[in-house]
C-alpha cells in the first residue's frame, strides 16, 4: 500500500501511517470491499412475520449467512403498502449492511400513489431476483362457470353483474384482474378488501364471482374441494396444481401475472459490494434445502442477477404503469 507523497513529507512515515490506519475513508475501495462482510447484515422485510416475502427473505438469509460467515438478521417494516420498509433501506447507508427482500410493489407502488418517498430505480440498486409464485384464478365450485372459457363467457353475458374480490386497491391480485378484465374484453366489478383472507371468505360464501390469488392461498381450498381453479397465470404450469391449465391453455393466450421477489440495496452501494451480494444470493438460491422450502410455499425459484433483475423491474415498472392508469387505480 503506497502512502502519499504529500503525507509523508508533512507527518513524517510514522504518523502518516497511524494516519491512514486510523482513517478507513483514506484506503482504497477495493480494501474495504475486500473486507465485506465485517459485521451483521440485515434483511429489511416489508410486511408482517409469517408473510410469503417473510419466509423468503429469511431462507434467502439463513443460507447467505452460513455462506459468507457473519449474522443476515430479518428486520420486518410493514406498513404504508411496503413503501415504509422500501424507503428505510432506501435512505440507509450504502454500505451493504442494509438490504430490502421486496415484492412487486417495488414495480407498482410508483404508479399507485401520487407521492413516493423514492424512486425505485433511482434509489435502489437491484441485488437479484428469487423467483415467484404465478397467481391462479378460483371460483366457488357452485359457479356456472367450470373453465376459463365459461367465465369469460359468462361476464360477457352479464355485463356489469359479476364481481371479484381482492386484498385491496393495488394489490397484485387487483392488477392481474383488471389486466384479466381488459385483456377478456369484460365489464367486471372489483370488490377491495382489508386482507386477502377476508375476500376468500365471502367467495367461499358465494359473495364474489371470482378472485386471482397466490396459489398458496388457495391451495388448502382446492384441496377440500370448497374452491374451484380455473387456470394459472403462468407460461407453463405449475408442481402445486399439476392439473391446472395455464391461461393460454384455456384460452387467454400470453396472459401471465404473479408475485415475485427481489433483493435490493441503496442506490450508492459500491459495485463490487452488490457484484459479491448477487454472487452469495444465487449461491444460496442454489441450495437443495432453500430450494425446497422455497417450493413448499408455492415458489418457482427461477434467479436472476444484478443485471437481470435490473432489466425485470423496468418492464415491470412499465407494465403495471399502463394497467394502473389505464383502470384510474389509486392506492390513496
């Protein structure tokens, strides 16, 4: 390690190396890069314990800890529609220590809420991407509607009369359905709730024509017969319902949506800091064992890197902004 001249001549070789020891802002960034992880790392989580994006982050984050030799500790924020745990870790020192495990409301929230506290793209630097879980459309098995098909046919018939639920404006299941509504050509109305639970208990009361949900919320359901799917927003389907056709399989060609999951960190966060962070993810990613609880919770673990993840968020961004404005969805 060379100390500068200028130091040197001033403080003699002694004092400007207690100088330089003492002050980590003098070394060059690839020593301290080097030196990453020196200390805990935290995962900040945007919702509730117990969440699918909870029990992501904390697979994720127990492998990367065994990998890389320091503690990951899971920090929940909910609140705000995840915009409060987005924006902590967005305003965080960009040192690699705080990291957000985020969902789709990274690609919508932007478009949903007339003030963000961030930019996604501006103040987030993407890590990877995990996978995600493609959402399924249920009816009650009382429903006339036994296929996809039908269902269209069904709300074309009855323009305005039939229903759907969600766990609220905004919410992945509320975009998907009014993308499924456009794309369907039907005149459907949508029902907001405070919870994704509360809709699926008035459609399993025979209260809403249809819902669009993560199949592991459905699953339960399905499996005791009190819920019907009809297909799976997916490009192919999926291990949790085998049997279950994709949209293009039933009819709805090209039509996918689902809730996925990402890491990222600060925007200023050094690159080779996030290069070594991607690297550690998709490592874990890789774990027979984090793959397995990952798939039990209903996942697809398909990984991306840095760069992927980056260029899977601007479409993501671009394609909900047009569904939002299109449908006049506000989440104020």
């Amino acid at each position: 390690m060379t100390i500068p001249a200028r130091i040197q001549r001033r403080l003699g070789w002694r004092a400007a190396l207690c100088l330089l020891l003492a002050c980590p802002a003098l070394l060059p960034t690839q020593t301290l890069a080097q030196a990453f992880p020196s200390k805990p790392v935290h995962i900040v989580v945007p919702f509730a314990a117990g969440g699918a994006v909870d029990v992501v982050a904390r697979a994720v984050g127990q492998q990367m800890s065994a990998q890389m030799g320091v503690p990951f500790v899971i920090d929940n924020k909910p609140g705000a529609s995840a915009n409060l745990g987005a924006d902590f870790v967005a305003k965080s020192a960009p040192d690699g220590y705080t990291l957000l495990m985020g969902a789709n409301g990274l690609a919508t929230n932007g478009a949903l809420f007339t003030k963000m506290p961030f930019d996604t793209m501006r103040d987030l630097a993407p890590v990877g991407r995990v996978g995600y879980a493609p959402l399924v459309l249920v009816v009650n098995p009382s429903s006339r509607a036994k296929t996809l098909g039908e269902l269209i046919a069904l709300a074309k018939a009855q323009p305005g009369k039939l229903n759907y639920g969600s766990a609220g404006n905004g919410s992945s299941g509320h975009l998907a359905s009014e993308l499924f509504k456009t794309r369907a050509g039907m005149d459907v109305q949508h029902i907001p709730y405070k919870g994704g639970s509360l809709a699926i208990t008035d459609l399993l009361g025979e209260r809403l024509s249809f819902m669009v949900i993560n199949p592991l919320e459905a699953i339960a359901h399905v499996r005791a017969q009190r819920l019907l799917p009809l297909a799976v927003a997916s490009s192919k389907r999926i291990a949790l319902m085998p049997e279950l056709p994709t949209f293009s399989e039933a009819g709805l060609a090209g039509f996918e949506a689902s809730v996925w999951w990402g890491m990222v960190a600060p925007a200023a966060t050094p690159k080779d800091v996030l290069a070594r962070l991607s690297v550690e993810m998709l490592k874990a990613l890789a774990d027979p064992g984090v793959r397995e609880k990952l798939n039990n919770v209903g996942a697809s673990v398909e990984p991306q890197d840095a760069a992927e993840f980056g260029r899977f968020l601007k479409a993501e961004i671009d394609k909900w902004s047009g569904v939002i404005k299109g449908a006049a969805i506000t989440a104020d």
